[in-house]
C-alpha cells in the first residue's frame, strides 16, 4: 500500500539556518504530493503542492521538488525564521479509485532559536 | 480560508458516553473527511464521505460512525467512548479527491 516516511523530529534550528526535512514515499500510480504546516493549536495548512514528476512547489521561502526517481519530495528552506515554528507533515494523495485519501507521514517538529 | 468549522471545539466526555462531532462547510465540496491526530501516528483516517449519504471507512473506523444528510454537514459519532479515543479530531473538506484538502481548526476531545 501507499506509505510516507518522514524524517524524524524535533528538529531545532537557530535563525537564518538551513532547513531540509526529509521525505520518502511508496506509491503505486502518480499520486501528487504535499507539505502541510500546523502551527500550535491550529489545524493543518496547505504549505505547498506538486502534481507529477520533476515539479517544485514553492511557498513562503519553501520549497519542495517531486522526484519521482528517487521518490522523495524534501522539504528546504534556505533562511528559517522563528515563525516558521511549527510541525511539517509530508503526505502523499490518492493514487487510484477506491483509495480516495491522503496519507500522511507522522510529522516532523520544526523549532527555530533567535 | 476555506470555510470549516467544527463543534464542539473542545470536549470532556466520560466513558461509555456517546458522543456526537460536528463538521460544516460552506464551500460545497464533494469530499469530506475526519482524520484524528495522536502523537507518533500523524494524522489517521476514520472515514470519509464522498457525497451525500455516500461514506466509506479509512484506517481506524472501529468504534465511530459517520453521517452526511447535507451537502454541508459530516457528523462523527462515537457510539461508546473510551480513554483510547481521546485525541484531536479534524474535519477536512476537497472538492474531489485528487485536489488539496483543506483542514478545519480541530476538536480536542478528552474521555474520562
């Protein structure tokens, strides 16, 4: 079946550093790709998308490349600020008829220091 | 944002009580889903709907049902609640199912 593996967290950075959260995934079929962003006490925000191979997502200073070759779709960012605090979720969408959901890795927490 | 809200947004329960989750949209789309999130499983599937009166199960439906008599509205009920339920509950809404879902902002359900 369709699987994420997402890497594992917390994840604490300083300001200004470089940030790559990692993710993997098992799929049959094409699905698209994404990165939700939850913030404390929020829910689940689209960050960014993909639809098919060789595609990059980009939002907010994030960005994210499908890589079907590899099946990976990373998450960088290459200046982090301290509102970008927060737990990153990498999932993968529906792949054929009858399988009609996302699938989601476990979340990786994402915590910048001034 | 896409219109979501949930109610109650948060609740204390005890167990063996049935308990009733609210999801309403105003954006009219075909797909509505709840997923729970607990620490270490990411957000899980319960069951999704994909039309009025059209449901099916996801991951971890044991325990809970589900109803959509409107366009507008996807009911979660917990038949019996027990300690293993408590969790955060979100409401999620699509268009179809190949497009972004869009999350509402979560019920913190504790049972005692």
């Amino acid at each position: 079946g369709n699987s994420v593996t997402q890497m594992e967290g917390p994840v604490t950075l300083s300001e200004e550093a470089f940030l790559t959260i990692n993710c993997t995934y098992t799929a049959t079929g094409y699905p698209s790709l994404f990165w939700y962003v939850q913030y404390p006490g929020e829910g689940l925000q689209l960050l960014l998308k993909a639809t098919k191979a060789d595609d990059k997502g980009s939002n907010k200073g994030f960005e994210a490349t499908y890589r079907k070759e590899t099946t990976s779709f990373h998450l960088e960012k290459g200046s982090v600020q301290v509102s970008d605090s927060a737990v990153y979720f990498c999932a993968l969408g529906p792949t054929n008829f009858g399988n009609e959901k996302l699938t989601f890795g476990t979340g990786t927490r994402l915590t910048i220091i001034p | 944002d896409a219109g979501i809200t949930q109610s109650p947004r948060h609740k204390v329960t005890e167990t063996g009580t049935p308990v009733t989750l609210r999801c309403h949209q105003t954006e009219n789309h075909r797909y509505m889903y709840w997923y729970r999130q607990d620490p270490g499983h990411g957000l899980r599937l319960i069951h999704y709907s994909y039309g009025v009166k059209d449901t099916d199960k996801g991951e971890v439906s044991d325990g809970y049902s589900v109803s959509r008599s409107k366009t507008e509205d996807f009911l979660l009920t917990l038949e019996s609640a027990t300690s293993s339920q408590t969790s955060v509950y979100f409401c999620a809404i699509s268009a179809q199912a190949q497009e972004t879902q869009y999350f509402g902002p979560g019920t913190r359900l504790l049972v005692l």
